[in-house]
C-alpha cells in the first residue's frame, strides 16, 4: 500500500447532458511510484475523462480517489488546488506556453505560484530542468520561436519543476511527427529510471504505449483486465 501513488476505489462518472449517461463504471486501479503507465482505448472510452478525475480538476463522480494514501474525495476547490501545483504535473496534448513569457519564465511559473522556494531556487530548478531535457540553450527564447517537440519539452520541464509526485499525459505526442514522438518517449522514459518520477500517459499511439510498464486497456467505462 505504501508504494501507492495513486488510488481509486470504484471510481463512477456520469454525464447528463442531453441525458444521463454513464461514462466511468467501477474503475479500480493503482500506480505505484515510479511506474510508467499508458492508458489506451478507441475514442470515446472513457480514458481522458478518467485522467481529469484522477487529476482532481473534475470532482464529480462517484467512488473514492486517494493519493499517497490520502482520501482526495470531498476536499475543498482551494485543498485541490494546492494538491495539484504541488503533487501533480501536467503534460497536454497542446503545450499551453504563454506566449507573453520566455521559456525560462513558463518554466518557472507553477514554481512562483506554490512558493515553496525562492524565486532564484526556482529559477536555477528550471535551468536545470531545461538541461536534462537538452533545452537550456533555448532559455531565452519565445515560444512562438520554438518548433513543436521543443514546445513539449518546455511543458515537461514545466511539469517537472514542483517535484511531482506524478506526471499526468492527455496526448503528450498527440501533436508531433514520430522522430518527437520518440524524443518525447525517450525522455519520459529517462525521467522514471533515473528519477523515479511516476507517470501516467492517456495515448491513442500503440507503439507509445507498447514501451511503457504497464498498459490499461480502457472500452466502454469499463478496464479489461
């Protein structure tokens, strides 16, 4: 159990609009530190609503969700809030840079928000981060200066700098051509065997999801086991 990062306990999601509909049923899953989990399915299984629930920002459901063994369900909008800038680190489809802001500050920016460290500390963690993933001397730059796979490796920088306990996916390669597919992958990969950071990639990309630990085969709300 201590091994958990992250828990749900028949986890049920409905939506109502135009009718109600069940889009979740009964999902029982955990991750434990420093796996790399995929999640695939057809379109329209389940598994991206399943991210946004386990990533606190949809708390509509029904069921339990734990991280590091601590019950999630029910907490305050401003707990989750916290939980998520500090525990867990977001990887999308669509980078989301600002565009007002050079790399280096996009980087930094879920850093000044938590204010855990200084604004130095946080800005030599961003350097360093941008190093591990070959892009320092991309610092300075502007986004809109960047090509796709290197906007990408900006957003896992910027998911990186909190310390996470996860990294969490929507399409991360959703976007980019296989040689940045690959790269992405590459560096995912790096940071669980030599950091241990847990990650849980949602991918429509088979053979993405082939080079991970572990795959949960998603279809119609349900997992196949």
């Amino acid at each position: 159990m201590e091994n958990k990062v992250i828990e749900t306990k028949g986890l049920t999601k409905y939506f109502y609009d135009p009718i109600k509909f069940q889009v979740l049923k009964e999902i029982n899953i955990g991750i434990n530190h420093g796996e790399f989990v995929s999640i695939v399915g057809k379109s329209g299984c389940g598994k991206s609503t399943l991210l946004y629930l386990l990533s606190t920002m949809d708390t509509d459901y029904e069921g339990q969700l734990l991280i590091k063994n601590e019950l999630i369900t029910g907490k305050k909008d401003n707990e989750l809030a916290q939980i998520r800038n500090e525990k867990i680190g977001f990887v999308f489809q669509f980078h989301y840079l600002l565009s007002e802001y050079n790399v280096l500050k996009n980087v930094m920016l879920p850093g000044l928000k938590l204010g855990k460290y200084s604004e130095t500390e946080i800005k030599n963690r961003a350097m360093e981060h941008l190093k591990t993933l070959d892009m320092e001397d991309q610092a300075l730059k502007m986004p809109n200066q960047l090509s796709g796979g290197q906007k990408q490796r900006v957003a896992i920088a910027r998911a990186l700098i909190n310390d996470p306990l996860i990294i969490m996916g929507d399409e991360p390669t959703g976007n980019l051509d296989k040689k940045n597919s690959d790269l992405v992958f590459d560096i995912l990969k790096k940071l669980t065997l030599e950091k241990k950071q847990t990650i849980l990639i949602v991918t429509h990309d088979n053979d993405f999801a082939q080079k991970t630990n572990r795959i949960i085969t998603m279809e119609d709300g349900r997992i196949l086991l």
